[in-house]
C-alpha cells in the first residue's frame, strides 16, 4: 500500500536518511539510489524535492546550521543572561550532542567533501554573526564593549574561530593551540574594546568545543 506523507515530512525523511547513510557510508559511498532504497520511494519522488546528492548534502548541512542559529537565536533573547553568559552559552549551543552530528563533521572533513566544508564554515559565519552582534551592541550599551565595528568584529571573530581552530583543516600541536587561544582572547578583548581579563572563559569555550 502507498504510503502518502505531506511534503514537509516527506522531505525531512529524505534528509533523515541522507544524513544517516552519509554517516555509515560517508558522503562518497552514498548514492541517490541508496536514499531511495533505504526509503522506499521512487526515483521522481526524490527529485520532486531535490535536484542530486550534493543538493541533499546542502540541505543536511544547512538543517544542522540552522538548529544552532535557533539555540543561539533563543539564548541571545533571554533576559535572564549577562551578556558574557549569552556569548559562551551560543558559542557552546553549536556543540553537536549527539555522536551522530560529531560524524557528520568527520564527513565535512574527507578531501572529496571540501567543497561542502567550505559551505558550512561559510553559512555559519552569514547567520551566526547576526545573532552574536545583537549580544555585542546589548554589550556596547551596558558599557562593557567600547567598538564601533559591533558586526565586522563579530565577522573576523567568528571567522578566526571557525578556520584558524578546525583541526580538520590545521593540525597543530597543543602548545601551538594554547598560544593561539591566548593570542584570540587579546585579539577579541582588543578589538572589542572589553576590559582586559573579560574573555578569560573563551579558552574553557574552545576546551570544550568538538574537533573540527
């Protein structure tokens, strides 16, 4: 019997799947006709949604970025938070808790797939960095920043952050790393105009962050 499923449910399968292959067979491994098979649909039915894997592989990587823009957009409005609370709270909400999303980031990170890495590095930063900028003037207001550049700060932070520290992309040692962290705290307190010793929590933030 055919199994009818409205459009949002049917495409939120397709992604379910998709992710899941993506994680047991890697990106590479994972055909169009392994999403149909594992669901039972045909051909034109995922095509009604998507255009080819890669437009798939888009689509998971955005969900997943957009579930930390919700969080992040959740943490930024609640009254009850300092805006230091606020900032480590949404930089840590981007920490995948499931082991499946940990090995969604191992996949980002196949040479085959750097194309996709550099999409999500990329639409992290465009829809973070409205988010984080909002905390930044709440920040300027209360007279705890001093900077005239709120987003382009938020920009070259979250760029710095989300490159220089993804260790799918450098491999360094960890002396390298704690001199790095320490220099991203001057850089960040400086260019936010923050008082000296403020961003001090920045190096548990990227204690605790994933790898990559």
């Amino acid at each position: 019997m055919r199994i009818t499923k409205e459009p949002e449910e049917r495409r939120n399968e397709i992604l379910d799947t998709a992710e899941k292959l993506f994680y047991t067979k890697g990106y590479a491994g994972t055909t169009v006709n392994d999403i149909l098979q594992e669901i039972g649909i045909a051909k034109g039915t995922f095509y009604y949604y998507f255009k080819s894997k890669e437009e798939v592989m888009d689509a998971v990587v955005m969900r997943f970025i957009e579930a930390g823009v919700t969080s992040a957009k959740q943490i930024a409005g609640n009254p009850d938070l300092t805006v230091h609370e606020k900032l480590l709270s949404i930089i840590m909400a981007q920490k995948p808790d499931e082991t499946l999303k940990e090995h969604m980031i191992e996949q980002f990170h196949q040479p085959d797939n750097a194309q996709i890495h550099q999409k999500s590095l990329a639409q992290t930063i465009l829809h973070l960095t409205p988010v984080l900028t909002e905390v930044i003037e709440q920040g300027i207001r209360e007279k705890l920043f001093h900077t005239p550049y709120p987003k382009e700060s938020v920009e070259f932070l979250l760029t710095t952050s989300e490159f220089l520290f993804d260790e799918g992309i450098f491999h360094w040692q960890p002396e390298e790393i704690t001199q790095k962290i320490g220099a991203f705290i001057y850089i960040m307190e400086t260019m936010l105009g923050a008082d000296k010793g403020s961003f001090s929590y920045v190096a548990q933030m990227f204690a605790q962050r994933p790898k990559g």
